[in-house]
C-alpha cells in the first residue's frame, strides 16, 4: 500500500474511532443524514511535491477534505450541534498528528460553513475542512 493510501486511510481509522458522528470515505452524499451527524472524507489532492535529489525525495502537503453534514430543523437550528462535531474533529487530528509516524503533521483549516437544501429532505448545515497533511516518500506512486 503506498503511504499516500496509508495516510488516508489512517486519518478515516481515526475519524471514525474518535467522533459520534458516522465516517465514510469518498462516498456520495445519502439522502439522510444520521442525528450524530455524518463526515465524508475527500482523498483531495497531493499537489505538486517539493524534490530533492540525493536521496529523492517527494516533500507533499497533501490537501484531504474533510465535509460535515448536521440535520437542521426547517424552523432552523443545528448551527450547535455542527460546532460540537467540528470540535471534535479537531481533537481527533490532535490525538496523534502524524497517524502512528505516517505523516510529519497535520493541519486543519477553518471551516467553510453553508446550509444545503435537498429536495424531499430536511436541510442540512454543512461544513468544509481542508486538513493538509504534510509527508515525504522516495517513490510518489508506490512510497
């Protein structure tokens, strides 16, 4: 398994043992959100590496991206419980920040949050979190 797999995988394992919310990885949006709340973790983007070459070496700062979805009560509502699951996010990515030695670290942004209206289903707040996760490998493909 090459280490950019690990790494997204390892983040998905700690996700999902650290949140109330459910976790899924690069699945499409279900028409039903869980009470707890549901994360989608987007495999993203490693980017363009920084290189050198004695020993090659691949520096990335990968982008994950990380969507929060809350059920909202059409009187309103929900922004709490959003706040609740973005914070514990964030405590998950600090009980260990570099995924069992994987990664150098990791890096969450602010959230970006919206509200998502979906036909025949209750509004839903939502909430976009780029984590980077900084890395090196010898071999982008397989390291």
């Amino acid at each position: 398994m090459s280490r950019r797999e690990q790494i997204l995988a390892a983040l998905a394992m700690t996700l999902t043992g650290h949140l109330p919310a459910t976790v899924r990885r690069n699945e499409v949006l279900p028409e039903k959100v869980p009470a707890a709340g549901l994360v989608i973790l987007r495999d993203g983007e490693p980017g363009e590496p920084d290189l050198t070459l004695n020993p090659r070496t691949a520096f990335y700062a990968h982008r994950a991206e990380l969507e929060a979805y809350m059920a909202q009560d059409p009187r309103g509502g929900g922004e709490a419980a959003l706040d609740r699951l973005l914070g514990a996010i964030g405590a998950a990515l600090r009980v260990d920040e570099t995924l069992g030695g994987l990664a150098e670290t990791l890096t969450p942004s602010a959230p970006e949050i919206a509200a998502l209206a979906i036909e025949g289903a209750p509004p839903l707040l939502t909430a976009r979190v780029i984590v980077t996760v900084d890395y090196q490998v010898s071999d982008p493909l397989t390291g």
